[in-house]
C-alpha cells in the first residue's frame, strides 16, 4: 500500500507542477501578446495623419501650377489655361476637383435649361466625372461644374500623372458636354 500511496502522490505532485508550468507559460504568452499590442496602439498614434492638402500643394508645384488658398479653403489653381478647385484635408485620404464654370447660361432660358438637363443627366449616368448645376443670383445665371472624388495618397506611383490624367478627363467630359448640347440643338432646328 504504501507504494501505491507513493506512486499516487507522485503522480499528483507532476500533475500539479505540469499544470503550474503550463498556467506560467500560457501567463508569459498572455503578457508578451499584451505588450505586442500595446506597442502596436503606440505606433499607430506616433503615425502621423495624412497630410493630403500638403501633398496636393507639392504634386501642383511640381507640375508648374502656382497655387492660391481661397477664402473656403479650397486650393485654386491654374492648368492649362483652365481654373480648377481642389478641396483637400491633411485628415482625409480623398480630395474633392472641382472644374467650376465649364459652361452657363441664362436662368431665364428655358429651352437651354432642358437641353442642359438632359445632356448633364445623360453624361453622368456613364461618366466617371459628375456634372452639376449651379444658381448664381447675382448675374441670373445657371453655371455647370465638373467634379470628383478620388483618392490621393503617397502610396499612388506618379502622382502628377494621376492627377493630370484625372483632369484630362474633365476636359472630356466638358467637350462630350458640348457636343451633346449642339446636337439637341440641331435636332431641335431640324423638326
């Protein structure tokens, strides 16, 4: 009996030593994991914002452009003989181009405005860039603008070239503008 009594107190003294080890290490783990992601949240808050407004200034000046701040805001600037807006935030990755006063027209013409409507309806249903309307009280005019939403960050290989081709394709999109409207007007002069 008394080897027996041994051998279970034995075997209760290794079980409780395994489990001790095994509660150590699983503690160790628990700590080590606990200290990676209290590393990981730090990093995260050293990281600075996107500083995307910045970034914008800096792919404009490269490209020639000279850049003013409106009073908005916005980053007004000059390319190819067009002025274009550029809203931007350094706390957000997307901007806003805007390619204001593409085309107006009165207010009062009625004709105009339901060809205009048509035509802006029509391009952006299929048009990466939008058109929208506005009223200008002051002058009783409807001016059209072009704009889009897009991302810009660091990460994008040749940003000038991403940028100039997103402003290509506003200029596609104001000719494409143009030419829908004279073609309703030609229909409207053939009936």
């Amino acid at each position: 009996m008394d080897w027996s009594l041994a051998l279970t107190i034995a075997a209760i003294t290794c079980a409780i030593t395994v489990f001790t080890m095994a509660r150590e290490r699983e503690k160790r783990r628990r700590e080590q994991l606990l200290k990676e992601n209290e590393n990981m949240e730090e990093k995260k808050t050293q990281e600075a914002p996107p500083a995307t407004k910045s970034l914008v200034l800096q792919v404009l000046k490269k490209m020639g452009c000279q850049t003013e701040i409106t009073e908005e805001g916005r980053i007004k600037y000059d390319y190819q003989g067009i002025t274009f807006l550029i809203e931007a935030a350094d706390d957000c990755l997307f901007v806003n181009l805007i390619f204001p006063w593409c085309y107006s027209f009165s207010r009062f013409d009625i004709d105009e405005f339901a060809r205009v409507r048509r035509v802006v309806n029509n391009i952006n249903s299929h048009s990466n860039c939008t058109i929208f309307y506005t009223t200008n009280a002051e002058t009783d005019e409807i001016a059209i603008h072009v704009r889009k939403h897009f991302i810009f960050v660091p990460q994008i290989q040749d940003l000038e070239g991403y940028l100039a081709a997103t402003m290509g394709s506003f200029f596609n999109t104001v000719r494409e503008l143009n030419l829908e409207i004279e073609k309703v007007r030609m229909k409207e002069c053939e009936t």
